[in-house]
C-alpha cells in the first residue's frame, strides 16, 4: 500500500496517493516492494501501473521513464500482505 509520495516525483505527476495500492507493473502483479520493483525494471522505458483506489475502483497510470527513474519514483511504501492478497487475485 502507499503510504506516501513525495512532491514533484514522477509518483506526484502519476497523481498517485496516500492509501492506493499497486496491483500491476507493467502488466505484471505485484504483492510486496520486492516484486513491485522486479516488474518495473523488466521496462526501463515505460512504467504503467494498475492501482486499486481508495474506494475500491481500478485506474491505470503511466508514464515514460528516464535514466534513473525506476528507483526513484517517490512512493513510500507499507507492506499491508492482507490487503494485498485480497486485492491481487
């Protein structure tokens, strides 16, 4: 889960926000940082993620990624294994 962003990351210009929670990378479903992080760095160029809002809902964002980038996003992570299991099917 995001816990939180910091301002002017690539993170802040995805809109992405406090409590979301990443389900896919790249096509790829996440469950923790770890993988989150192996699924992003199988695109250096391109990172789309699908993210679970507040309310439950879907959204997709994306982005071009630059030299650097993929390790410097600007998410905060928590690791909540419970929402993750029953978001990610």
């Amino acid at each position: 889960m995001i816990l939180g962003i910091l301002p002017e990351s690539p993170a802040d210009k995805m809109a992405l926000g406090v409590g979301e929670l990443v389900t896919k990378v790249n096509g790829t479903h996440v469950h923790d940082e770890q993988t989150f992080y192996e699924a992003l760095s199988r695109n250096r160029a391109h990172c789309k993620l699908e993210v679970l809002d507040t309310n439950g809902q879907i959204r997709f964002v994306q982005r071009a990624l630059y030299e650097g980038d993929h390790h410097e996003l600007g998410i905060l992570f928590v690791l909540d294994e419970k929402k993750w299991d029953s978001a990610v099917v």
